[in-house]
C-alpha cells in the first residue's frame, strides 16, 4: 500500500467519524426536539402517519425525523399532493429548520465525499500511485 493510498484510508476513516457525529446529532434531534416538531407540523398528513414510530426506539425516531427532514426541506412536492400544509410549515421555527437543513446537507456531503475518496483510491491502486 502506498503512501498515498493510505492517506485516502484515513481521509474515508474521518468522514466515516463524521457520519457518527451527524448520527449523534440526529439522535440529539430526535429525542430532544420531536414533540416541537411534531406540535407544528400537527396537521401534516405525511408526518401524522409516521407519527407512531416515535415510541419505537431510535431506529423509528430517526425514521419519523427522516420524514419531517423531508418535508421541511422540500415542501413543494408535498405541498402539491396535500401530504403537507402550508399554514404548518410557515409557522415552522427558522432555528429548527436551519438545524433540519444543515443535517441533510451534512449527510449529503459526507457521503458524496465517502463516494470520492474510494473512487479516488481506486484510481490510485489501479495505477499504483
């Protein structure tokens, strides 16, 4: 294994450290913040119904908490359905929804980048760099 590869090693060891944060901290969401959550989207049919999994461990919080990301984050195609209501996601609180926002990007980015560094491994062991 050369230097270089082992150097992707730790960069894939550190963003998988990173995804156990922002597990932590939608574990942290789940158990502190769901009932603020659950009170302002009350009249969301697309979180209502995910609502019982809430006494279901952490497993079914991170579950109902995928689905109020959901639908914070991209409000227009459940709006369009009527899973969601309108009056309900404007009077979401903005620090939450900031929070909300920010954990998906997270979760997107660290895995985008998991996907880069073992591609770039690949390459890297393909032409023993």
């Amino acid at each position: 294994m050369t230097n270089t590869a082992r150097l992707v090693g730790y960069l894939c060891s550190a963003d998988i450290f990173g995804l156990f944060i922002l597990l932590s901290v939608a574990l942290h969401l789940a158990y502190t913040k769901m009932d603020t959550m659950l009170s302002h989207l009350n009249n969301c049919p697309s979180v209502m119904v995910r609502e019982p999994f809430k006494n279901g461990g952490p497993w079914g919080r991170l579950f109902l908490l995928s689905g109020i990301i959901g639908v914070v984050t991209a409000p227009h195609i459940y709006l369009r359905d009527g899973r969601a209501s309108a009056e309900d996601l404007i009077n979401f609180p903005a620090p939450l929804k900031r929070r909300l926002i920010l954990l998906k990007r997270g979760a997107w980015g660290l895995l985008g980048a998991m996907g880069a560094f073992v591609l770039l491994y690949k390459i890297i062991v393909a032409y023993q760099i």
